[in-house]
C-alpha cells in the first residue's frame, strides 16, 4: 500500500544554525518517516564579519500514515523554516514518483491493531530537484535588487556592477538576498567578462540595450542561454538562428512592458480564441510613474525609477501601429506632439495620457491576431507631460549633438542655442517665440519648468562636471539633470499602470448577427521604501524566467 509522501527540497544555512536537525526532529515527532536522498553541503569561508556563507540543499523524501498527518509535517517544517530567520531557508514541494513506502503497513491477517515503526526503503522512490546553478546577473542598477532577492534563494548568484557603491547597495539588501559581487566595465574588459560567463550556467542582463548584442554574441560563443527584459533588437534578431540550432534560450522582452503585458494580453487573447472569439481591436497601455502625491511635486509630473536617458530615448522612437484598418506611422521627430487622453474608465482617479509605444504591428502578427483591425500600444504619462517634453527639445535640450566647449552652465548653453535673443529679457522672448512656432500650447508651462530646474534665463544651473571638457551629448547632460532633479524624496514612491482594451467578435456567420464583447484587464501596482514598483515588476519578472529557463521549464 502506498502512503502518503512528498519530497521536499530545503535550501538555506541548514546545517550552522541546526534547522536540518530539528526539521528531522519535527518529521518523527509526528509520526512520519524521512530519507535524505540528496544532500549538496557547501561550507563557510573566512571569520567573522568576512564571512562569506553559502546556502546547502537537501532532498528530503517524506511519508506519513496520512494525508492529513502528512500535510501537517509540511505545514509544520514550512512555519520552523520561517521561524529560523539566520537559515534563510525555502521550502519547497518537488513532484515525487515513488515505487515503494517508507512505512511498512499493518498485516492484513492480524487480528488486533497492530503498531507499526517507520522503516527505510531499499530503494527509495525517484524525485525531480534542480540543483542550484550559477547565476551571472549583468547590471546592478535600479531594478536588480529584487531580480538578486529572488534568484540568490534558489542559485548561485554573481552580480557585475559597474560601481563599488552599486555593489555595496545591493549587499545592503539584508537576510533576503545572498550573493556576490564584482565591479567590472563590461565594455573594455571583455576577457574577464567571458571567464565569468564561461562559469555560469546562464546570464541575465540588465544592462542598457545597446550593449546586449555584445553579450548575446559571447553567449553564443560559450553556449550559455541569454536573458533580458530589453525589446529585440534587430542584431538579436539575426542571432535567433544561430542561437536555434545550437539548442540555446535567448530570451527576451520579459520584464514589465515589455513582458507582463504580453502574458496579460495573451491570457485574454487565448482565452477568446478557445472560445471562438476573433480579436477585433487590441489596446494596450502602460507606464512607470510617480504615485500621484509625488507627481504633483514637480511641474514635469514624472519622476525617475528606471534610466533617465532611457526615458529620454523612448521619447524619440518612431512609433507604428493600426487604426480601424489603416496603419499609421509617427517618426520619432514628432511623436512628443502625438499624446492623446488616456480614457478615463481605464484608470478614473488620474489624468493620464498616452504616447504610442513603438511598432505594433509586429505584435499583431506575434498575438496572432492578424484579423483585428485595431492594434495599438501605448506608454503612460501623466497629462502634460509630453507637451513640456516637446518644448524642452524645441529649445534644444535632446539634442545628441555635443555640448559647446566653454559652456559652464545651462544658462550658457541656452544663451548659444538662443542666439540673437539680445540679453535675459530677450532670450526668454525668443524662447517663447520658438515654443509658439513649434505649436507648443502652453509656452509659460514649458519656461516655467525650467525655472523649477534651475534653467530659466537667469538660472544659473552648472552642468556636470563629466561635460566640463567637452565630449558630452546635451541630452546625456539633460539626463543628468533630470535625474538628480527629479529622484524619489524620502517617503515617495513610484507606481506601474498598464490597461488591455480588447474586443472580441464572436458569431457573425451567415444569417448570424454578430456580437462584441469588451475585455479588460488592468495592473495598478506601488513601490515600497525598499523598491520601486518598476523594480519589483521587471526585476522579478526576469529572474522567475531565468528560474523557469535553468529548470527546463522555457525552451
């Protein structure tokens, strides 16, 4: 007869703080009986405030004369886990075949209960566990930490940042992330950057798009798979092959958007299909923002929890997608002049509006839903974002040209840009004109929000010291700016919204009228004084599917 049994892997310091022991203890205790059918124990190194602990794993096969016995063993094993904070330890239910019992049942031709003792198997049943592997995580920036958290409670964890003070930070997290690191310039030092990924079993980058096909490249020359939450980018692309037949995951686009909004939008799309639906319009929209109390600290209404000139850029992609059957294209050049109102039933307490969001089309045609005559993304603003974002590229601030050599400050720099505006009073008249001419609406916002910054005509803002001896783009100076002026003060945190509109037709057959359905869906999440909401909702994304590649559960 077989009993009940689960098999438990257990990860953390199980052995120094003797939390193996008293998990063994408590099994007994209640009657049950356990065989250890892996054991993987890696021991401390160094003394005292160096140092430097590694978690061990065990396999624990467990059985109990009943359901209900045995589920209160794992209830009671999961709560000690959670009571020793030093273990740092995981629980976590493993799916079992067994061919034999681990309790030896009562004769069938006895007469009167029989008391039985737990006796070991001579060949214990067969359990599915992955051990821990190494992981090589790219970028120690702004959405790493809860990507480390994760991914250090079940592997091996190398982070590479490009500071000592990113490092530091991210080994402040405390008892929830276990994990070393390294400072390296992943650039110009290619050679040691390919030892440690020659030692991993995969690497997830969070670093700046540009630079993943650089690594995308040494993953297909050492064969390692390859994680990012970055879009695919055309030299990634021209990878797929290659990467194919070498039986390598490279996978990308799984953070927030993108990422959990394709599995949002999928979900639904799948679900009307199965049903017979046929997707007729698709909307998406999604954005990082501040919480609306911190928003309303700044005439801008945005403030950073991801890369400053990453937000910059985005602003300036070329942006493509489907409207009632015809395609539309904006170039980058004009797409701060192309918001429109977020509608209000998708988030009714905020002003939001939405900027398009790259090229849709080629979602349609991954969603499978070529048939829809309406396929639109978005990114989400507050209302009257993009209008001062317009004016301060009408005034030369995006601009990817270099900083003029000699300019000390930004009230030098627009002094050059305005040329012939005469003195103060002059170049914010011609300031002015400029933003009229460029169709902005509202010129005093503009001015106004470069006041607030410290850039007005009589502002006297310095520009950082990186561009001092020239070299230095404006719009990477801007950046700079930006994020030192617009950073999350002490009690504010940011927000992520994202909105599916779709609608479904179903029916319409011959002599059948058809009918429409409207599907939404919709993700309002905060941040906390430990992360942000974007760091919460692309870090972790990413390191569930880098988990989910080294079990073999992505191919």
């Amino acid at each position: 007869v077989e009993l009940p049994h689960v098999t438990l892997s257990l990860r953390g310091h199980l052995f120094d703080t003797g939390l193996i022991n008293q998990i063994l203890d408590v099994v007994e205790a209640r009657g049950g009986a356990f065989v250890i059918a892996q054991c993987e124990v890696r021991p401390n190194k160094g003394k005292g405030e160096v140092m430097e602990k590694h978690f061990s794993t065990v396999l624990l096969e467990v059985e109990a004369p009943t359901e209900e016995g045995l589920r209160d063993i794992v209830k009671r094993v999961q709560k000690l886990a959670e009571l020793v904070e030093a273990a740092e330890a995981t629980v976590t239910e493993m799916s079992y075949e067994s061919s034999s019992s681990l309790i030896t049942p009562p004769s069938s031709s006895s007469s009167s209960p029989t008391t039985t003792s737990p006796s070991l198997p001579s060949s214990p049943g067969t359990a599915t566990v992955h051990s821990p592997q190494q992981v090589l995580v790219l970028g120690a920036g702004r959405v790493s930490g809860p990507a480390i958290d994760y991914l250090s409670q079940r592997h091996e964890v190398l982070v590479v940042g490009a500071t000592a003070e990113e490092i530091t930070r991210l080994g402040q997290r405390g008892r929830s992330s276990s994990h070393r690191g390294v400072v390296m310039d992943v650039q110009n030092e290619s050679a040691a950057l390919r030892k440690l990924m020659d030692k991993s079993d995969i690497v997830l980058s969070l670093l700046p798009a540009p630079m993943h096909p650089l690594i995308a490249r040494d993953c297909l020359s050492l064969d390692k798979p390859l994680i990012t939450t970055s879009y695919i980018s055309d030299d990634l692309r021209k990878m797929h092959k290659a990467a194919t037949a070498q039986g390598l995951v490279f996978l990308n686009e799984v953070g927030l958007d993108p990422g959990m909004d394709h599995a949002s939008a999928m979900r639904i799309i799948n679900q009307a299909k199965a049903e017979g639906g046929k997707i007729v319009s698709f909307r998406s929209v999604c954005g990082g923002l501040p919480s609306p109390d911190a928003a309303g600290k700044t005439p801008f209404l945005y403030k950073f929890s991801w890369s400053p000139r990453a937000v910059l850029s985005a602003a300036e992609n070329t942006a493509t997608y489907l409207e009632g059957g015809k395609v539309v294209r904006i170039e980058g050049e004009e797409l701060l002049r192309h918001a429109h109102p977020c509608p209000p039933q998708a988030f009714p307490t905020m002003r939001l509006e939405v900027l398009p969001n790259r090229n849709a089309l080629h979602y349609q045609e991954l969603y499978g839903i070529q048939e829809a005559e309406t396929c639109f993304r978005g990114t989400l603003r507050y209302e009257g974002w993009s209008e001062i974002m317009y004016g301060c590229k009408v005034l030369g601030l995006l601009s990817h040209e270099n900083l003029p050599s000699g300019c000390g400050s930004w009230q030098e720099y627009l002094a050059h840009v305005l040329v012939g505006g005469g003195g103060e009073a002059g170049r914010e008249e011609e300031a002015w004109r400029r933003l009229v001419a460029a169709g902005v609406q509202d010129p005093a916002r503009v001015l106004g929000g470069l006041a607030w910054l410290d850039l007005g005509m009589g502002g006297g803002a310095s520009l950082p010291l990186s561009a001092m001896g020239g070299g230095v783009s404006v719009i990477d100076a801007f950046s700079a700016l930006l994020e030192e002026k617009l950073k999350y003060g002490p009690g504010e945190v940011d927000m992520v919204a994202m909105w599916h509109d779709i609608i479904v037709a179903h029916g319409g057959g011959a002599g059948e009228e058809e009918r429409r359905h409207h599907h939404t869906s919709s993700l309002l999440v905060y941040g906390n004084e430990r992360d942000s909401a974007m760091a919460l909702t692309v870090g972790k994304t990413a390191a569930v599917a880098t988990d989910l590649v080294l079990q073999g559960e992505l191919q």
